[in-house]
C-alpha cells in the first residue's frame, strides 16, 4: 500500500512558529522521518512525503501528488497554535473532513486513541474541518494536531525527540492496526564460524564524540541527557570522549548504537 506522510507547512513559512521561535515545520518534519523509518519495517508498504525540506510544497501541489500517485492514506502532521502568544491551551486532536467519510474517522479515532495513551495529554478529541487537505485529496485523510506550540510545557515536549518519536510511534501503529500491516521478517543473526573462544577482557563501548574542549562534550552530553540516554564523560589522550555505555555483549552495544543512529547521532562501538 501507499502511505503519504505530509509535514505541514514549510521550513520558511511564515507564522507557524511558537513564541519563542521554534518553526512548527521542524517538528512535522521529525515525526514525518521518524513515521517513515517505523513504517519502513513493514511489508508492502511505500511511504512517500508531501512536503520537501527544500521548499514549501504549495498545499494544491501536495494533494495532486497524492491523487497522480494514487496513494490509499494520506496523513498531515502539525503542532496547533491558539494565537501568537503564549496560552494554556493544551491537549491533541485529530480532524477529519466534515462528512465524516467512514475510513478516516475510524484511523482518526486509532490515532487519537494512541497518541492520548502514549503521551498522556489532555484527549481534544476526533473533530472536523473543511481542511485542503482534507478536501481535495480523493483518498481518505486525516490532520493530526500533536499539541500546542503556545502552551509554555507542551512546547518543551514538541522540540524533544523522545515527544516527537512518541507521537510517531502512536501514528504508527494506528496505520499498523487500521491497515492490518504485518512486520518484515527481522534478520537471524549467523552463527558464529569460529568455536574459538574469545577471550572476554574488555567490554564494549558506545562513544557518540570526542572533543578537544570540554564544553563540547558537555553539550553533546546535554543533549544525550535530554534524549534519554544516560552517558558519561571520559578524559583519555587529551581528548574529551562522550560515552553512552559499556557492554559484555557485542549485540547489546551495537543495538544501543543503532538507537542513536536512528535519531541523528554519528556512535561507533569499540572494544577496551
Ligand atoms: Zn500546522
């Protein structure tokens, strides 16, 4: 099946932004990414993305391309705003087309039911809109409004990643369910060639960076912290290395790694 993923709006846009600066085009986008990477694990499932970090797509451009491509969902990602200021409007919704068209109100109401469960906002509930996008697409679609860039404590979640992969796990798995998505197999790992033994002295470290200046480090580190890893600063050779772990097992570094891959950092694993 076809899945278009739509991060609404444009880098550029103007407005859409929360009062202290953050564009609500950077967190469509990351949800957008994060979605595709999730739906990528499933079988016969092709994600295409409406919008382009490039430009922003016009919104009758975006639709077009969804009908040329005959794509069989199509779902726009946003952050609300109440005003230019800030407010202590809060909570999710998700809208759909004001005839309520059977397929999007029932994968509205799993992606609602999701995200109030993963997040534990406040549940605006399953509304409707005479959105474009919502209008002119020929397939079913719904827009999703993952909380407020105006209220002072959801704005903290919107500009975290650990938010922004929630709110695309939620997305996720409403599309698993309502489509009756099946995973792809997961690769068995070979067995090992060898029946030498290897001697298990060292352990298996994750370093995410290493800095001449301290500060560096610090902020690499404050920013590990703040995605949920714990980490820890070495000084070795003069350099300041950001660790995130130490392991006896190969696999479990490694798996540690590719978490960080997946969210942006450049980790390598070595043994000492
Ligand atoms: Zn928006």
């Amino acid at each position: 099946m076809k899945i278009m993923l739509d991060a609404g709006h444009g880098y550029d846009t103007p407005g859409k932004r929360s009062p202290d600066g953050m564009r609500e085009y950077e967190f469509n986008r990351a949800v957008a990414a994060y979605a595709k990477g999730l739906l990528d694990g499933y079988q016969n499932v092709t994600v295409y993305f409406a919008h382009s970090d490039q430009t922003d797509i016009p919104l009758q451009q975006r639709t077009n391309n969804a009908n040329n491509l005959r794509v069989d969902i199509f779902v726009s990602i946003h952050a609300n705003a109440a005003g230019g200021s800030w407010s202590s409007a809060e909570g999710i919704e998700t809208f759909v087309y004001p005839t309520r068209p059977q397929g999007a109100l029932s994968l509205a109401t799993k992606i609602q039911n999701q995200l109030i469960s993963r997040t534990g906002l406040r549940n605006r509930g399953v509304k409707t809109a005479d959105f474009h996008v919502l209008r002119e697409t020929n397939m079913d679609a719904v827009l999703i409004e993952c909380g407020f860039m105006t209220n002072p404590n959801e704005i903290k979640l919107l500009r975290s990643e650990n938010y922004r992969r929630t709110c695309a796990e939620a997305i996720v798995a409403a599309l698993a369910d309502h489509f009756n998505l099946v995973k792809k197999p997961t690769a068995q790992p070979a067995p090992s060639p060898s029946p030498t033994p290897t001697p298990q002295t060292g352990l298996y470290k994750v370093q995410v960076g290493a800095f001449k200046q301290r500060n560096n480090a610090e902020n690499l580190s404050a920013r590990l912290t703040n995605d949920g890893f714990n980490n820890f600063i070495v000084t070795d050779s003069g350099l300041f290395k950001v660790q995130t772990g130490a392991f006896r097992n190969k696999q479990n570094a490694d798996d540690l790694a590719q978490k960080l891959r997946n969210i942006g950092y450049q980790p390598y694993v070595f043994r000492a």
